[in-house]
C-alpha cells in the first residue's frame, strides 16, 4: 500500500470542487487533477509580468498529478492566469512539470518535464485556479539542470538578481525593476534541496553572480572583469554591484549629494568602476554631474574609472583598463593561457559583446 501524503502536503488531485478558504492554503488545495504547474523560464517570465513578486509561495510540500496535463488545460490555465493577471505574458516553448513519463507526446511548442518526487517546501506558487508555478529560486535550480553551457546560466542568475531584465524572463528589455530573487535565496533553496537536479551546478554557478546589476552591460562588464582567466575574464574577481557610499562633508560640499552609487566596485580597495551608457551621460548636465560625484569620491579617498560602451566593445581597450584597475587593486598578473585570448573572444561572444579591437 502506497503511503498517504501527511497533512503538510499538497496534493494535486481532484475533489469536491469547493475553493480553500485562505487559511487551509498551507496544508491543503483541492485542485483538479490536470492542474498546470509551470517550470523553468515559463515559470520566471510567468512570475516577472504577473508582479507576484511579493506572493507567498505554498509553505507545504507538494505533489504532482500523475495525470499530464493535456493542451485544453494548459489553455484553461492560460485564460484564468490572463483573467486574474492582466499583465501576465510568456513565450514558447510552455515548460510545464508531471510526476510521471506519460506515452503521450508532449503538446506543440510545450516542454514537458518529468519530477516524480515531491516539490519542496515553499517553492509553488499559485496564480489562478488550475495555474501554479515554481519560485524563481527552484527554476534557476531547474535551468541549470538543463544548461549545456555554464555562461548563460550565470548571466540568467544576473538577470534574476538584478533591477532589470531582458525578453528572456520579460515582453522586452526594462530597468529599475524589483529583482525576482536574490544570490542568497537561490543558494540557501539549493543547498537545503540538494536531492534536486541542477543544485551543485546552480550553487557553482553562483560564484559568479552578484546581486544589484542595474542593467545587461553592467553585468556583461562585470563578468568580461571579473571572471577567472580559464574562463576568459580578466581575474578581478566579483565587484559589488551598486554599492552605496555615505558621503563625507567634503563630498557633500563639492556634489551637493549625500551618498553616491558605484556601479562596479571593489569597497576594501576603493575602487569604482562606473559604466556610462550613451543613455545616461549624454547631455552636458550629466557630465558635469558625473565631474562632480568623480571629484567628491576622489576627495574620500576612492579612484573612479569611467568605462564607455565603445570602451566596453573593444576587446584592447577594455584589456588596458583591466590593467589599470589592477594595479590599484594589487592583484598580481598570473601567467596567461596560451589561449588566452581565444579564451577572451569566446568570452566575450557568449556574453553577447562585439569582438573588435
């Protein structure tokens, strides 16, 4: 006789029909049976443009349907989503989890995926009657099961861990956004659920993230400094990202401002490396504002380097202010592979920038 699921678990299967009251949501949700429960980047989008950022996930395990959803459902599933959250938008492929291998093919432009163990705690979200999906932090952990290359997936944890994002988690590329997670949430889920694939790649991965990137070019200079040679970088290390200085009464005086953000820094050697899109310093009122924050930081002590987008997408000019910048930070410049610079140019094409001396 199979064991009954404990009261402190969901399970996915129908019933009377009659909704929960709000208070039996944490132990119990009698749902239909071919409720869909969306994974992977679906679940990600599905969590950006729906605003459930601040929605509690289900504090009890859960359990899948041995029954696969079948394409009326996932449509059902669509329409309550689109009906209870407006915004709500995403794109094929549809990933979606069962408990079982079903001898059904999957449905067009869906991705169905097997998970025949329970969901842990606090990793379920419920949008709409017949909709859940997965938190952020479980479908990092489910992309990095399936990542073929280790640089996408950190630069989706960039993503998630960021105020922006891109078409690949939203409808189009947005800034100052709420980030979906954070480096400690995807690590702390990952190492208390070590029985679930992709965590051990999802924890190595997140040596190279860092929360607070404000942009995708933030984030691909970051990396481009920051990463090891053996991946191609230039062996920095992880700056912090958008680290806020208290400014003294001097800095004050000559910025009119009482703190700064450092879009790349490194706090113990007080350095900060800012990068100035065309977007935010083109105009003669930006330089001077950025004049005056790169004279008040210089009176606390701090050396700014100021990087531009074409600094950014020449492979030489961005190698020389790599140098420069470790000269301040007194980091020593370890032999190079031979293929360094092959290293370097494959770097540099999987984060997506040009390759142009």
């Amino acid at each position: 006789m199979s064991a009954l699921p404990s009261r402190n678990t969901i399970c996915i299967q129908r019933q009377s029909g009659h909704d929960p009251l709000p208070s039996e949501m944490s132990n119990y949700a009698p749902t239909a049976s071919n409720d869909v429960v969306f994974s992977h980047l679906t679940a990600l989008q599905i969590v950006r443009t729906a605003c459930l950022r601040d929605n509690v996930p289900i504090t009890s395990s859960f359990i899948l349907s041995d029954n696969a959803p079948g394409i009326s459902f996932i449509r059902a599933a669509t329409k309550a989503m689109k009906s209870e959250c407006p915004g709500v938008a995403f794109r094929a492929p549809v990933h979606y989890l069962v408990r079982s291998s079903s001898r059904h093919s999957s449905p067009r432009l869906c991705r169905r995926h097997q998970h025949a163990g329970t969901l842990p705690r606090e990793s379920v979200l419920r949008i709409a009657r017949g909709a859940w999906c997965v938190t952020p932090e479980l479908a990092f952990v489910q992309e990095a099961a399936i990542a073929k290359d280790r640089m996408p997936l950190i630069l989706l944890g960039w993503e998630l861990c960021g105020s922006y994002c891109t078409e690949l988690t939203g409808r189009d590329t947005a800034y100052n956004l709420r980030p979906l997670t954070t480096r400690d949430k995807i690590s702390e889920f990952a190492r208390h659920n070590p029985q679930l694939r992709g965590a051990q790649k999802a924890i190595e991965a997140l040596r190279y993230i860092a929360d607070g990137s404000a942009s995708p070019r933030e984030s691909m200079l970051a990396l481009a400094l920051g990463l090891p040679l053996r991946d191609g970088g230039h062996a920095l290390g992880m700056p912090v990202m958008n680290y806020k200085i208290e400014a003294s009464e001097q800095a004050r005086i000559i910025s009119d401002r009482m703190s700064f953000r450092c879009d790349l820094c490194w706090p113990d050697m007080k350095l900060d490396i800012e990068y100035q899109s065309h977007e935010s310093h083109a105009n003669e009122e930006s330089r001077i504002s950025d004049s005056r924050r790169a004279n008040a930081l210089a009176s606390m002590g701090w050396t700014v380097i100021a990087i531009t987008n074409d600094e950014l997408d020449s492979v030489s000019t961005l190698a020389a202010i790599a140098e420069t910048a470790r000269k301040h930070l007194h980091r020593r410049a370890r032999p190079r592979f031979k293929d360094h610079y092959a290293r370097h140019i494959h770097l540099r094409r999987t984060l997506g920038l040009p390759v142009r001396e």
